[in-house]
C-alpha cells in the first residue's frame, strides 16, 4: 500500500489492483495501476493510496489488500475506489454487492475502467459473469484433470515414494503428468507398512523417522496423522492407494466456506471417483496392504467403544474385569491394577488390586501351561476331520455336476456350428446359442473359483501352540520385538475376570480365551481364515458335548454359537479356569 500527498479540493482516489495466478508476475499489478494512474490523472483526481493482493484469486473477500481497503474506507481518506475492472475487485457476485454496499454507506463510489461508475445493474449483471466465469472455469480444469486421470497420469499433486517425469509424445510435444518411483523415498513408505503391521504406532513411527531425520512428505516434520491420516477418504500415507498400482481421483471435492474463505474437504459418492490401474508405481505388494487395512481394522473408530479402538499401554490393557460389578481394572498406582468403579465411584466393594507384573506372568503362565490339552485336541481334529469330509463331499458334489453339465453343454455348441456350416440360417439357432455360450461361461468361472478345501486343524496343533507360545514370550523381552509378541499374546484373550476371594482377602483370577485367537497361534494361520473354519463346526459342539461329561484341566472349549470362545476351564462348555 503506498500514500500520495492531496490537495483539499481534488477528488481522492484508492487504487486497487489484482491478479489471481502464479503464472502471472507482479508486472500485472504494475500495469493495472499505471493505466489507472493515467485515468486518474485525466480525470483530475488525486491517488492517495493503492491496495493490492498478489496471486489471490477473486473468488473471496479473504484478501488482506481489500480487507485493508474496506477497513480504510470508514474514516473518508478517499472519495472514489478506482479500478481496472470490476472482476478485480471480485469474481463472487455477494462479494462485489459488499464491497459496493459498504462504500455506498460511507459516501464513496466505485470506478472502473472497464465499467465506468459503479452501480446496481453492474453489480448484478457482472457479478453474475463473474460467477459463472468461475464455474465454466472448474469445469474446463475438472475436465482436463480428469483426462489425465484415465490415461494414469497425475492429476494434481505429488504423492510421496514418486516423481514428476515428463515425457515426449509422439508428435514431440512434452506430455505433462508422468510419474516415476523414487526409490529412497519407497523404502521409507515399505518401511512404515512394516512397522504398522508389527504393532508400531504411528506416533511411534513418525518419532522414529524424525529422529533419523528422514523427510516427510511436505518438507517438514512427520506426525501420527501424516502416517495414518483418513481411511475413508484414502489420505496419508497408509491409505493411499496408489502405493498398491491404483489410482483414484476425485475421491474428495472441496468448497470454501464462506464464512472463513477456507477450503473444506467432502467426501464424493464412490461412483464419481475416477479409477485406473497403474500397475508399474506400485511398490507395496497385496498381502503387506491387506494386512495393514486388517489391521486398521482393529482400530477402526466406528462402532466400537473408546477402550477397544485404543492401543494398549500395557499387556493386559482393557481385558482385565471386575467380577464384582462388571467394570475395568486400570492401574490405580505406578505398579497395581484396581477396580475402576471401586475407586472412582465407590459404588462397588471390591477394593483389592493386584500388581499388574505378577497379574501379567500369571497368565502367561497360564497361556503356556494350563491350555490345549492333548486328548482334548485330538477328539475336536477328530470331529473336524469328520465334518470338513461332509462338507467336502458336498463340495465335489456339486462340482461333479457342473462339469457334466459343461460337457453337455460342450457337445451342444458344437452341434449348433455344425449347424451353422451345413447351411441351416443363423436366424433359427441364434438365441440357443447365446444361451448355451453364457451358461458355458458362467459354469467356467464356477469351476475356476471352487477349489479344494485344506484341513487347517492337525492333531499336532497343540505342540505347535505351545512351542508358539514360549516364542512370543521370549520375545516380549526384546524391545524391537515386544509390540508384535504382545498383539498376538492379547488375540488370545477374550477377557480376564479378577473376584475376591471367599475370605475376602485376595483376588482369584479367571481367564476367558478366545478360540479364533488361541486356534490362529497354534495352526500358523491368519485369525479371519480362522474365524471361517470355525462357522462349519456348529454341530462339532453338540456332537462333542453330547459324548464329553468332564474333561481334565486345560481343556479346549467351543461354544455353541458361532461367536466362539475358548475358556481355559474343564469340558467343552464355556466354563471359566480359575488361575
């Protein structure tokens, strides 16, 4: 903003100039205060000062050089705002009957070269131009970013792990928007996949990348929401999917708020996004991806209390109950547990704690020790073996008949060619044999998806289990390793119930397991394969419970609902083991 000097007599002008592009230069500025310095001058006005904003767009009022004009406007320093055009001052229509409206108040008037004075019919008129300038010109911008998306290029913005790399067409022309791996920058994204699946944090991770000094993606510093950001809208590190070959544009769409002049991001409907496969960028392969939207999924923040979409501080976070009244032990101390309700509330009797230490190598122990008994096991793989033959039976079945009905169908089509050839007219045998072809495909696409069932639960899966166990607790004593053991360790646990004793005067410990957890250690299988297996053996209960009256310590349990539990108890009812 610069001040001139003026006589009392001669009208007093502010400038004001704009322009809305970086590709543009302050030279535009310097010309369109120059021809509205010589308009002035033939008018016989007097500049007093000139207000500018430089590569702001006009859309908004949210400009600090027509924020300091209106603001200036008030205390009568000038009688006339002189301009290059009335787009200048603003492109929004509500923001040009501002600017007009607020001098109008102040006894000021509004000049443009373009337009002359200022007044209610321009104000409507181009405005309105103004407005529907803005439009036409997201669409023809939306337009051609959207080209490029179907051709896989990049369609605005660069993604971490890639560069820019131009390419020449094949009429010379440089063609804009390739994108090429950039390899430093991949193994750090293939770093934190690692690292999130293992049990790390992202806060963990961004600490650790900060300290080694590892630039993120904006220059700066990394931060938790840099690595995991939004699963829903597809943002950070985590979720973006161009790192698995898929590109997606116009997930999101953003509007400004006009209260603030700031962007807001909206979530677009699934079915405006624009999708392409771009198989050469990517640089994490599916299993690595899947695992992490598993394991995402654990932490998903929809439907799910605080306490089971939170990582745990310690071993045993949020599994361990009073038996009392039902609530939470937390630690009451540095070093004990105690009944949350007991403490806070003190509507419930349990006043007992325990350390949480002792409580954590008590159930280990258990976990170890008191579960998968050998004889139990073998009559559950004994009655699984029998039902997975069942359902395999039942399986081939209906292969079998697919495949008949294939060769049927086979011969057929053969017949309706022979057909053809021989002279008989297309006409009569079309529609048999647009039919016959689409039931050949479908039963095609049948039989290449139905492969053969594999037993996933062995007789020897209890020695497995334990020889699993003892790793996962050997490895809790290493750093780099304790968050991944302590995943698998908590998998295992449906929930831990502490109770007073009989006296009163200690906590008896009742630990609950759950099977898809327990059954996922033991075969080396991942737990939602698990999961699965267990929905076949509903009648594996019934048949086992029917035959089993008591059954030793340390007994494999199924409950008969396909929410399955494993109690470390006696029979095959979920009762509890008492540690």
């Amino acid at each position: 903003m610069t001040t001139t000097e003026t006589s009392s007599t001669a009208k007093r002008v502010a400038i004001y100039a704009r322009y809305s592009s970086d590709l543009q230069t302050d030279k535009s500025i310097e010309d369109q205060i120059r021809v509205c310095q010589q308009r002035a001058e033939a008018e016989g006005w007097t500049v007093v000062e000139c207000y500018t904003d430089h590569a702001i767009s006009g859309e908004s009022l949210f400009r600090p050089g027509i924020q300091a004009l209106m603001a200036a406007a008030p205390t009568g320093h000038f009688d006339i705002v002189l301009s290059e055009a009335l787009d200048r001052v603003s492109r929004d229509l509500e923001g040009a009957a501002k600017v007009f409206k607020h001098l109008r108040f102040n006894d000021q008037q509004m000049f443009t070269l373009s337009e002359g004075f200022i007044n209610e019919l321009h104000i409507g008129f181009s405005g309105t131009m103004g407005a529907m300038f803005l439009k036409e010109l997201a669409n023809k911008t939306r337009r051609g970013l959207q080209g490029r998306a179907l051709k896989g290029k990049s369609a605005g913005g660069i993604v971490f792990g890639y560069d820019i790399s131009h390419e020449v067409g094949p009429d010379g022309m440089i063609e804009r928007g390739g994108r090429k791996i950039n390899e430093a920058q991949a193994k750090v994204v293939q770093r934190i996949f690692n690292a999130y699946v293992t049990g790390t944090s992202p806060a963990a991770l961004a600490k650790q990348l900060n300290a080694e000094k590892v630039p993120a993606p904006n220059g700066g510093t990394w931060g938790p929401s840099t690595i995991y950001g939004n699963r829903e809208r597809g943002t950070s590190i985590l979720n973006n999917e161009l790192y698995i070959g898929r590109q997606i544009w116009n997930r999101l769409r953003y509007v400004k708020n006009p209260a603030t002049g700031k962007r807001v991001s909206r979530l677009n409907p699934e079915d405006k996004w624009v999708i392409t496969d771009v198989p050469d960028l990517r640089v994490i392969d599916q299993d690595l991806w899947d695992k992490v939207k598993a394991q995402q999924g654990v932490y998903n923040k929809k439907d799910k209390p605080l306490h089971a979409r939170n990582r745990p501080t310690y071993l045993l976070s949020h599994l361990v109950k009073c038996g009392c009244c039902g609530g939470g032990f937390a630690m009451h101390n540095q070093t004990r547990l105690a009944c949350s309700t007991a403490k806070n509330k003190g509507t419930c009797n349990n006043g007992l704690s325990i350390k949480r230490e002792d409580l954590e190598q008590t159930v280990l122990n258990a976990l170890n020790k008191n579960l998968m008994d050998e004889r139990l096991v073998a009559a559950f793989c004994a009655e699984y073996t029998k039902r997975m033959n069942a359902l395999r039976s039942q399986h081939n079945a209906s292969r079998n008949d697919f495949i008949k009905e294939q060769r049927k169908l086979t011969r057929e089509k053969q017949k309706i060619v022979q057909s053809i050839c021989d002279g008989v007219p297309a006409e009569m045998i079309k529609d048999r044999a647009v039919i016959v072809n689409n039931r050949l495909n479908e039963l095609e696409q049948l039989l290449s998806t139905q492969e053969e069932e594999k037993v996933i639960f062995h007789p020897n899966m209890a020695e497995r289990y334990h020889k699993e166990v003892r790793g996962l607790m050997e490895t809790m004593n290493t750093p780099d390793t304790r968050a991944e053991a302590s995943q698998h360790l908590r998998a295992m646990i449906d929930q831990i119930v502490l109770t007073p004793n009989e006296t009163g005067e200690e906590l008896t410990v009742d630990l609950i397991g759950d099977l898809a957890g327990i059954l996922s250690v033991a075969t080396s299988s991942e737990s939602v394969r698990v999961a699965a297996e267990l929905s076949k053996l509903q009648q594996v209960h019934q048949e086992l419970s029917g035959r089993t009256t008591k059954a030793p310590e340390g007994a494999l349990s199924v409950a008969s609902t396909l929410q399955v539990e494993l109690v470390a108890g006696v029979g095959f009812e979920p009762t509890t083991f008492r540690l």
